[in-house]
C-alpha cells in the first residue's frame, strides 16, 4: 500500500495550487486536480498513481484514510 505523503497547501494563484511537502519541496498543479476546495494553510495528502493504476491509488488513499479514523475513534 502506498503511503501518502502529507503536505499544506501554501497559495492558491487563480487556477494554480502550490503545495510543500513536510521536507520544504514545494509544487504547484492546476486546482482543477485537487479534491474539494483547496485554501492557504489546509493540509493535505499526495500520492503518486503510476499510470493504469490510478484505481489502486485510490483504493490506497481510501485504506489509509479508513486506518486514520479507525486508529484516531480508538485513541
């Protein structure tokens, strides 16, 4: 299972969202390519999907977040 990499969202420019990741990599990529509404400061998780495994990224993605809320209602 591929583990995501977490990242804030640092500006959103119009149509561009710059992204760093924890080790001070920054990014930018269409808004467009972002789920829900991205806003400066809001964390938020990367991961790469080879492509022709884009279902299984997202199968990862879900898993993941799914172990997140199980871990965090058993704290």
């Amino acid at each position: 299972m591929a583990t995501p990499l977490k990242a804030t969202v640092q500006t959103v420019d119009g149509d561009s969202v710059t992204i760093k990741l924890e080790d001070g990599q920054t990014f930018r990529i269409p808004a467009t390519a972002c789920e829900g509404t991205p806003k400066s400061g809001l964390e938020v998780r990367v991961i790469a999907a080879v492509l022709g495994s884009e279902d299984a990224g997202r199968q990862s993605m879900a898993q993941h977040i799914l172990n997140q809320l199980l871990g965090s209602k058993h704290a």
